[in-house]
C-alpha cells in the first residue's frame, strides 16, 4: 500500500499532515496491517526532521505560486505549476499510490492535477473557514472532502457536498497535550507573575513581532514574555530588544526564540496565562485543546482570505479576542493583555469556552478514512 501526501509551503499545511501518518502508524499496528509506503510531494520539504521521524520520502514537484494581486510573476509561475504537474505525472505514475491526501495550497496543484489524470482517490482536506482555491479546484473530483469548521461546507459546489463531513483539525499526538511539571525551570521563567505565549505562525509575523517590541517595556513590568520570532526575524527582534530594553531592572523576563520545538511548545503552553498568535486554523485549533484565553490577529484580507474569517469564527466562542491588523498599536495590544491577565475568573472562563472546539480524534477519523480508500484500491 502506497499513500502520497500533499499541501502548500507552511506550517499549517505541513503538519496537520505529520499527524495524519502519527494516527495511519498507530491503525497499522493496532490491526496489524502491512506498514504502508508514505510520500510527500511538495515544493519544499519544510520539516526534515518530521518527515524522517514518521518514515515519509520527499519528492521535491515544482509548483508556482497564483497571487491575490497584479503580478507578472504569476504568468512566470503558471510554467512552473506546468513543469510541476509534468513531474508529479511522472512521479506517480511510478509509485503508483492507492490514495493522495491533500492539505490544499499552491504546493499541492501539480500533485492533485496529476493523480485526477492518473485516475488516483483524491482526499482533500481544509483547515480554514473559508476553503483556499487549491481544495476548492480539487473538490470537483476529490473522492472525500473533509472540513474543519461547519462554514466551510457552503463554499463547496452543491454536487459535492455529500463528499464532505466535518473531522476538525489533526494535531501532532505531542501538542495533544501540554507539559506544566518543570516547565519554568527548563523555560527559564520567573515565577509567581503571568507569562505570555506570543506565536507568530511557522514563519514569525512582522507584525506581531513590531507591536511587541513597542510593547516590551510595558509588558515585562508584570509578566514573563516567550516570543517566537520566526527564523527569518530571530536577529532583527533580538537586536531591537536589546536595545529597547537597555537597562530595564526585568530584561531577564523577555525570552525571544526563532522557532520553538514540539517539547518547548508542550512546556510554553502549559505554563502561558495568555497566548497572543496569528488566526491560522493550525494554531487556533491547537490553543482551544490547551484551553488557553487567546488574543488573535488574523493577517489583512487583502493578503491572506482565511484568517479573519477563522479568528471571528473561533470568538463567536468566547475563547478569544479578536484584534484586527489595520487597527492595532501597542497600547491597545497591552490593555487588552492586562485586562485578561488580571482577572483570574475572566481568564478561566475564556480558556473554558474552548472546550469541545478542537476534536482530538481528526487525524484518526481522517486516517481510518484514507485506509479506508487505499485498502480496496491496492488490492
């Protein structure tokens, strides 16, 4: 049995995916079936590392990029999504797959095009509120459409929707929960004061990273800060806080870090008062299962359509607190910090609302459902 995934270039593509093969591994061996050969096609490999850990092979297809404004680039790129779906053909062709599982984005174009022509099962499924044009296209003839949030579904074409049901959000069986025995030590926190998780997305947001270090001086006044930057920002933030902080008496309480690990992660949710992130459905559903009060702030429509939609989608819950882009500055930002973290009763009541929102068992229903396919379709 061969099964290839699929998805665009970020975070929220990419690891909903790594725990969709954690649940395939745990169904094999519980119904002791032959370990199935896993692949992953995509414009970048993003997370080696995981890719290794869960036995997956990357096959590198080029694919261009369709943006949401004037570009010449996109003529440029819609070679690029040819020669992609030129490889992809090729490429499963060759390994002759029983299913492909697409994550949706740009990435996952050439390989969905491919498999539709090779007459290959197609399961497409969309994190967000608001399908992205990749799974969209793909639904037309995907064997199986799984969402997310309930909203999605009227995005779809009417003859496809008894393809859809609602399985949620796959999480990495390691956030499935979160570390709170030694956590400040091994973080490095001060205790007895609140301590606030900022989280950029995979790839940090500017943004946020701006806003909070106008915020800096204000914020470690009363709580710890853990700040993923992004890699690409790590420096940049590093060497401006440095300078804001000067000789702030509580420079120590600020912890900037490029990206945090799975077991960072587990221990910086486990001992945040407040989580401060962008709207990706990734992060979204991973702080409603920590039940953790939120302050969102979706990226601007005009650049990406999904996260407003979700943010206001997951406040309807009362989880969280919505901050839009365009109208944020630092004072506003940091009232709204205290205003959470100094009522205790408000602080629990918000992290309580996320019960129920994120379904723990998505990427087992998800893989049951790609067995399910694969298993009639190899022999």
């Amino acid at each position: 049995m061969t099964i290839v995934f699929t998805g665009g270039g970020t975070g929220g593509h990419f690891y909903p995916i790594i725990a969709i093969a954690e649940a395939l591994e745990d169904i094999v061996r519980e119904k002791r079936l032959i370990a199935p050969m896993l692949y992953y096609l995509a414009p970048n490999s993003f997370d080696e590392k995981a890719l290794f850990e869960n036995g997956i092979t990357y096959v590198h297809i080029p694919a261009g990029k369709m943006r949401r404004y004037a570009s010449f680039r996109n003529v440029t790129d819609l070679f690029i999504t040819a020669l992609g779906i030129f490889s992809a053909t090729i490429t499963l062709f060759r390994l002759y797959p029983d299913v492909v599982v697409s994550k949706g984005g740009y990435g996952s174009m050439p390989t969905v095009i491919a498999a539709r022509l090779l007459r290959i099962p197609v399961i497409i499924h969309e994190s967000d509120a608001k399908p992205g044009r990749a799974n969209l296209f793909a639904a037309k003839f995907a064997t199986k459409i799984a969402i997310s949030f309930e909203s999605a579904a009227s995005y779809f074409p009417k003859r496809v929707q008894n393809k859809i049901a609602r399985t949620g959000i796959p999480i990495r069986k390691a956030l499935m929960r979160v570390e709170v025995e030694g956590a400040q030590q091994y973080l490095k926190l001060e205790t007895g004061i609140p301590t606030i998780l900022v989280l950029g997305g995979s790839q940090g947001a500017m943004k946020i990273n701006e806003m909070l270090l106008s915020s800096l001086s204000r914020l470690i006044s009363f709580a710890n800060i853990i700040h993923q930057t992004g890699q690409a920002h790590f420096t940049n933030v590093q060497a401006v806080a440095s300078v804001v902080l000067g000789k702030e008496p509580h420079a120590e309480r600020y912890h900037p870090v490029d990206y945090l690990s799975e077991v960072s992660l587990q221990r910086a949710a486990g001992v945040a008062s407040i989580i401060v992130a962008r709207a990706g459905a990734n992060s979204i559903a991973e702080i409603g299962l920590w039940k953790k009060p939120a302050i969102l702030i979706p990226i601007p429509e005009s650049v990406s359509h999904d996260q407003r939609t979700n943010a206001y989608a997951y406040a309807k819950t009362g989880a969280a607190v919505v901050l839009d882009e365009e109208n944020l500055t630092p004072h506003i930002l940091t009232s709204e910090i205290e205003r959470i973290t100094n009522d205790p009763e408000l602080a629990k009541k918000m992290g309580d609302s996320a019960e129920g929102f994120t379904d723990p068992d998505a990427a087992r229903i998800l893989a049951t459902e790609v067995l399910a396919i694969a298993l009639p379709h190899e022999s």
